[in-house]
C-alpha cells in the first residue's frame, strides 16, 4: 500500500511538474529561438504591409514589435508571416505562429470554439461599404439588387447577410480568398461594391486605379473589436501580449512617450508611472520577463497614441481620426488596467 501511495504520489508530482512546464512553453520556446512568429496580413496598408524590400509596417507590426521588446529588450527580435484570413486561425493552432496580430474581430465562437484568448482590442472598428461615386449612391440602404466583393473566412460575410436581411434587400456576394483579388475584382468592375471593415476600406481605397473616384458609405453596420490572438493553455503568454497592450494604453494615459521616457526614468515621482517603468515593484519578473519591459516598449515602439498616429492617424494617408479609439480620458474607450 505504501508503496502504491508512493506511486500515485510520484505521478502527481510529475503531472504538476508537466502542468507546470506546459504553462510556461510558449515564452521558452520564444526565448529558445531568439525570435517572435507574428502571423500578419498579406498586405494591408496602416496595418501590416511589406514594401518592396520585404520590410514590414503598420500597427499590427508594431504591437508585435512591442511583444518582442518586452521580451526580448529588442523590438526587431520578431518575424513575420503573411496569412490569408481563411489560414490565420490553422497557423495559430498548430504553432506555426506565436500570435496572430492581422486586424481580427474578437467574436464568442473565436474566442471559446476554436482555441484562441484575444489579448485586447488594439483598433475598434466597424464594417462599412464602398462605392464607385459615379453610381450615385449615397447611402447603404440603397445597395439592394447590388453585387458585393468581400473576402471568405471573415466576419464581413455574416455582417453582409445580417445587414441585407434586417433591411429586406436582395444582393449577390462574390467572394475571394485574398484581400488583393477582392481589390482587383472591385476595381476592374466585376462587382458594384467592396465591404470590409471601414479601416481596411481605408487602406485598401488606396491600392485603386483611381481612389478619388470611389467613396465609403456612412452606414456602419457592425462592431468589430480588433486585436491580437494568441492560443488557449498558455496564461503566462497570455498575460505577456495583453500587458503590452495595457501597457501602451496606460503610458499613453500618463504622458509617457518614445520621446520623453528616459527624462522620466530618471526625474518621475509619479507613482504610476514608477510602477510603469519597473522603477517600483517587480511587474515584469511575475510574468518571466525583464522588469525593464514597459521602459522597453514605450522606448523603442512608442505609446499607444504614437503607434497609432504613425501608422493609421489624420497624418498618414488612411488619414484615420482617433474616434473611440481615443482614450477614455479624452472621449474615446481606450483604456488600459492598472499596472500595481
């Protein structure tokens, strides 16, 4: 009997110890590598876009970027892997990919059905319509007997039936795989209308012929949160790509940026931004990382307010206004949780 309990007894141990193990794989695996796998768009300007020398930006870039600061001190410890919208969610699953950061709406069944723990909504969006100006519509609910361009495995196909139904129009869907083929089709007239959400509009107006000659519909016609995605089972990681996030927001909020956080690391009082910088208790050591993590973000990445500005604001070509996704404190519903 003894030794019997001695048996089980080794069998819990090495069962914690596997539990254990797994909790803290995917940073191990990171580390072991020397590299973040960010699974991104196949090229969507503002938000994650090669140029001709294969070198990436736009604001899903730089949240990975951010990721890789965090753990690394380094934000160009990261690469890069372009996936269609129907294979985004297959390449985080199987690992092929640490997060997903490639403008996805946080939904119930992505985020209980297939796996996956949304860490945060770095862009609030909704789906909206764009049409040539020379069709004369001015409004969405005028597109009844319309055929609609539109990318599979995307919520925008369900928004799309939602919409027409609810409003009893008729129209006809023609959909492709690519982002890129949904642009070519529209532009070379194949369908009446493209619909995405309103910020991809934004950037994909821009690969047209002629951009002046198409204008987005003011009808937004769904909610979609968007932000990255990493798998179920690794709360340590978890925990890591959502405090990047936070954490931007937070610095954002206290009036830390790239430009002014080594005057605060050495002159702030604030107790907040202490914390923040890891010059007051041992927030990045709870999470296996360097307490320096935040410093290292806002350093090298910026604050959230600058990674936004940068890539999707009134001064880029998406021209983007902050809207909600300003800060809370300035009308918006950003808002990041406390750093104590």
């Amino acid at each position: 009997m003894k030794r019997l309990l001695s048996t089980f007894a080794l069998a819990g141990a090495f069962g914690l110890a596997a539990v254990s193990a797994q909790a803290a794989t995917k940073l191990e695996q990171v580390k072991s590598k020397g590299f973040v796998q960010c699974g991104v768009s196949q090229g969507l300007p503002g938000f994650s876009s090669p140029d001709d020398q294969g070198h990436w930006t736009g604001l899903d870039v730089d949240f990975c970027r951010a990721v890789s600061a965090a753990v690394f001190g380094d934000p160009d410890k990261v690469k890069f892997t372009p996936l269609s919208a129907k294979d985004r969610f297959t390449a985080l699953q199987s690992g092929d990919i640490d997060i997903l950061s490639r403008n996805t709406t946080w939904t119930i069944t992505r985020d209980t059905s297939l796996g996956l723990n949304f860490a945060g909504v770095t862009y609030y969006d909704g789906q909206g319509f764009m049409i040539r100006k020379d069709k004369k519509v001015n409004s969405a609910l005028e597109l009844s007997g319309a055929s609609v361009c539109t990318q599979t495995g995307t919520t925008t196909e369900q928004n799309l039936a939602d919409f027409f139904r609810a409003n009893n129009m008729t129209y006809e869907v023609i959909a492709f795989a690519t982002n890129d083929e949904v642009v070519k089709a529209y532009d070379a007239g194949r369908c009446d209308v493209l619909t995405t959400d309103r910020s991809g509009l934004a950037g994909e107006r821009l690969k047209l012929t002629n951009p002046d000659d198409h204008i987005v519909l003011p009808e937004i016609i769904s909610k979609e949160p968007l932000g990255p995605v990493v798998s179920h089972g690794d709360d340590q990681w978890f925990d890591i790509v959502k405090w990047v996030l936070y954490a931007q927001i937070d610095a954002e909020e206290l009036g830390v940026s790239s430009k002014n956080v080594d005057d605060q690391l050495k002159s702030a009082t604030n107790p907040e931004i202490r914390r923040l910088l890891g010059l007051e208790g041992k927030y990045g050591e709870g999470m296996g990382i360097d307490n320096a993590w935040a410093y290292n973000i806002i350093k090298s990445v910026g604050n959230y307010g600058e990674m936004y500005d940068r890539n999707v604001g009134p001064d880029t070509p998406l021209k983007l206004p902050r809207g909600v996704n300003a800060l809370w404190t300035k009308g918006g519903i950003q808002y990041g949780m406390p750093i104590r």
